[in-house]
C-alpha cells in the first residue's frame, strides 16, 4: 500500500485483532457465524471485506445490495464536472465473492425480523444472521420541499445518489446553453456529504468555463446561513469563475417555499427565481430498512453506540454510514470506511469473546474548485462521554498556494484509488 493509503485509510483496527486469534476462536465454535451486511457501499462493502478478511473464511459472510455493480457518490462531481469518466465510477464486487469468499446477493431487503434475527427479500428469500451490519445510505423526503417530488426530480435531479439520477444531471448540464441559468438548492442539516452542493456548483461551473461560456448563472438558494468551507468556495468562485455563481442564503431569499419544476421556478419568501435547468437535493433521512427495523429516533437516523457502531436498541444490529448518527462524524465515504473497520472489529470481537481495542475514527473531504485546486477538511474522533467526538481537526485557507492546492487534490485522487481498493478487494 502507498503511504497515502495507509495514512488516510487508517486499517489500524484489523491489526488490533490476530487474524489467526481470530479463526482460532471462531473454528472452536459450533458451526460458523453468520454476518450479514446490508448495503455494498463505502459502509457495508467495507465491512464485509474487513470481516471475511479477517476471519479467514470462518466466518459466512453474505452481502447484500439491490445493484450488481456500484457507482460511486463520491467523485461524481468530478464526472459532473467533466473531469472523471464515468466509467471510474463503477465497481462490481467480484473480487470480494472470488478473493475473500464473500457471498453477494443480488436484491432488496423487504424487511429485517429482529425476533427470528432473518433479512427478508422482495422475492421471499430469508437470509438469517447471527450478526447484522447496515449500512444503507439515505431516503431522500422528497416533500421538505414543497411541490418537489419522486416524479419532480425527473425533470429536476437531485442526483444524490449514484445511477439514474446522476446521469440525468450530466445530460442535462450537457445541454445548458451559454446565458441560462441553474438554480441549485442544497438540503437542509444533516445530509450526505456536507460540502458536495458546493463542490458541485464549482465543477458546474468548471464546465461552462471550459466551454467558453460567459453569461451562464449558477444561482444558490441555501436553506442555511453558512455552509462547510464558505471563505474557501467564495474566494475560488470570486477568482475563477466572476459573476457565475451566486450563493444566498435564508438572510436574503427568507426561505424556499415552492418549486415549479415544470415552469423552472423556485419560490422563495421574497422572489421567484427563474432557472433553465433546477437541481433541487431534498432533507434526507435515514434508508427506510433501518427506519422499518425500528433503528432510527425522532430525526430519521440511527443512534448508534460510540465505541462500537451498535445500534442501542438491538445488539445484534450495526449501522454505518449515512444512516448513523455519529457525533460529530459528518456523512461521508471516508467516514463510512473508518466505521466500518471499527464495527468489522467489534462484530469479531463479540463473536469470539476478545477484547475490544478503544474505538478510533478519522476522516478527511477533499473538495475541488477547479481542476487540480482542491481544499480539504479533515479530524480524527474518538468517544468520548458516550459521543463520538472530534479530537482534532484540519482545515485548508484562503490564499493557499497553486502548489498546495494541487497537492490535494493528488492526495484526493491517492485516496479514492485507495478506498475502492478498500471496499471492493483491488489491493
């Protein structure tokens, strides 16, 4: 492994259990232990990989996810952007059934009955598990918004998850034309990857700069007074792209109260902007398989326990990733992976009776303004009084030289070949 996929990548927590220990333990047990993981992305593919990895085929591990191949939510702005083929978006999980002996179904989870500890499918399979790790993203609560719907956001994505959607919106940023306008409104607290709606008016923005463009709009109507990395998105946008993008928040448009996306309108309490093209990215919520479940408390996530990822209200249950509620951990890929490893150790541990290491968490978000200037955030996290917690915290600056900027973005690339790598068996 490079140095960058050690640094950023932190696989610490596999270490902190002897792989041969493990198997030791787990082979003198009547019959192998069932881990069932539910959602093949950066949470759940993750964890499946780490759990097989190190059990060493003594564990069964079945992974679940409706789609055969997986394409990454992460980086797609650089696709958006014209910077990224799609192409190195998509993943399949070969590696992790032929390399590590994982089995992956292909299918939607219906259901999970806790009683009898089974995931039930659409088709009527029962999957039963010993263990069980979700990890399944979000719903998105399409009426936050209102007149936005399901149906509305065929005409105007929201493209917060990989597939469908995200196509759409490439071919519809495509077709803008010199002197349009994109209206984007970002999602209120807390939602996927805070710093995204912003990194991808920047790659919008990017596109019709490199198409010569010099009246095209890209208007912002922000439900929130500030958002992650403010001063490092306005001087980008200032410098590379004046006058393009506009960013207001509640203080100026009083709040967005209706969208006409066939008419292209976006009502606020003090205007109705006009747009050619909308990108409207509802309130989001917990994947209705762990709400179903009984997972999640009154903010549609999922509580689960610092040191371990366990859901308090089922020991037998894990959730990762965006579902979760984890502190002061924001909604991420890089997040997802480092709770991923803690929950992988913490679901072996249980299993064979071994002591659990303290709990340790990083992660870092790289996001690009332009092509080779990219600003990060980043902070390790620990628990702490029940919580988990930031212990340390990294953030890029203003006036940062061509240089540095650059080397982030290199450092972005490093840790994307690294964290596919890591979720689906390439290295």
């Amino acid at each position: 492994m490079t140095e960058i996929t050690r640094r950023t990548l932190g696989r610490w927590t596999l270490a902190a259990l002897a792989a041969g220990a493990v198997r030791s333990r787990l082979a003198r047990a009547a019959g192998k232990p069932r881990v069932v993981v539910l959602g093949g992305g950066a949470g759940g593919a993750s964890a499946a990989r780490h759990v097989a990895e190190v059990s060493q085929g003594a564990v069964d591990v079945t992974l679940i996810d409706r789609s055969a191949r997986y394409t990454s939510c992460f980086f797609s702005n650089h696709y958006l952007g014209g910077l990224q083929s799609l192409e190195t978006l998509e993943h399949d999980y070969d590696r992790l059934q032929s390399r590590f002996g994982i089995k992956k179904i292909t299918a939607s989870a219906s259901a999970i009955d806790r009683d009898a500890r089974v995931v039930l499918l659409e088709g009527g399979e029962r999957v039963p598990y010993d263990r069980l790790i979700l990890s399944p993203g979000i719903d998105m609560i399409y009426d936050s918004l209102p007149g936005y719907s399901e149906e509305a956001a065929q005409v105007a994505p929201h493209a917060w998850r990989g597939g469908e959607q995200l196509h759409l919106l490439k071919a519809k940023l495509d077709a803008v034309e010199d002197g349009q306008t994109v209206i984007m409104v970002p999602p209120p607290t807390p939602y996927r990857c805070p710093p995204a709606p912003y990194e991808r008016a920047s790659m919008m923005a990017h596109l019709f700069k490199a198409k010569g463009f010099s009246n095209t709009r890209i208007i912002i109507l922000d439900p929130k007074p500030s958002f992650p990395k403010q001063r490092l998105f306005d001087e980008g946008w200032s410098t590379l792209y004046p006058g393009m993008v506009e960013w207001y928040g509640p203080g100026v448009h009083g709040g967005v109260t209706g969208v006409d996306v066939a008419a292209g309108a976006v009502e606020t309490d003090f205007d109705t902007f006009q747009g050619d093209l909308l990108t409207l990215i509802p309130a989001q919520r917990a994947g209705a398989i762990a709400r179903d479940a009984g997972l999640a408390d009154e903010t549609g996530f999922c509580p689960v326990e610092a040191h371990t990822m366990r859901s308090p209200v089922d020991p037998d249950l894990y959730v990762l990733g965006d579902s979760a509620i984890a502190g002061d951990m924001p909604k991420g890929a890089f997040a997802a992976n480092s709770q991923a490893q803690v929950a992988a150790l913490s679901v072996l541990a249980d299993l064979t009776g071994m002591a659990l290491p303290p709990a340790s968490y990083a992660n870092t978000c790289w996001s690009l303004i332009e092509e080779n200037d990219a600003v990060k955030e980043g902070g390790r996290y620990a628990p702490e009084e029940g919580r988990i917690t930031a212990t340390h915290h990294v953030l890029s600056q203003p006036g940062e030289s061509p240089e540095v900027r650059r080397a982030n973005a290199e450092e972005a690339a490093a840790w994307y070949a690294a964290i596919v790598s890591d979720m689906f068996g390439y290295g």
